[in-house]
C-alpha cells in the first residue's frame, strides 16, 4: 500500500469511528453514556481534516468513506465494535507511523493519543 492509501485507510477509519459513535450517543439510554459518546466522537473531525491537509493534498484518487449505523436494537453490540474499531485505527497508525514524513508522523502521534484516551472512555459505558 502507498502512503496516500494508508492515510485514506486511516480516514475512512476515523469517519466510521465518527458516526458509531455519534449513533451510540443518539441512542443512550444515560445521560452519562450519551456525554461519554459525544467526548469519544469530540475532535475526530478535527484530526480527520489535519490528517488529510498534511497527508492527501495533492492526491488524484478518490476512495469512497463508509459507516455503518447504530440502532437503539444494536448498541450494546456496536459499544464493542466501536472499541475495536478504535483499537483498529490505533493498531494502523503504529503499524504505518514510520513512513511518513514528520508532519504526518506528528499528526499521527496526537491521533494515538486520542484514540487511547477514547479506547479509555469506553472502559466507562455502564
């Protein structure tokens, strides 16, 4: 894989982790958990859009961004697929980090710190 298929890799990841769990905030049922779901979708976009300012911006290829969505049904079975959706996303930048040049890298890093953080939270879904 190039680089620039890493990084989109990286941000459909993130896009997919976005809306999960954007859907289980929608959709708890404690307050507590709807704010816990907000903090771990809060700055995802961010690092969406800094991530791809310093890793996409010339690109020529497109590739298409998908997530899938949580139901008031399914929640408690995507609460798992979002912790390993963000134990993915943090599995691929480490495995990835070191081929880009250290504007990514930088980015990359306060991504895995963010996404540890998140992985954190999830620890706290009651």
């Amino acid at each position: 894989m190039i680089d620039r298929e890493i990084i989109q890799d990286l941000a459909t990841q993130l896009v997919n982790i976005y809306f999960a769990a954007k859907n289980c905030h929608w959709f708890s049922k404690t307050y507590g958990n709807h704010l816990l779901f907000d903090r771990i979708a809060d700055g995802l976009l961010d690092h969406l859009d800094a991530l791809m300012e310093t890793g996409l911006m010339s690109s020529e290829k497109y590739y298409p961004i998908t997530f899938s969505v949580v139901t008031a049904d399914n929640i408690s079975h995507y609460i798992t697929t979002l912790w390993d959706m963000l134990q993915k996303l943090l599995d691929s930048i480490q495995a990835s980090i070191d081929v880009f040049p250290e504007a990514v890298k930088n980015e990359l890093s306060g991504l895995s710190q963010d996404i540890q953080t998140k992985i954190n939270l999830l620890s706290m879904v009651e």
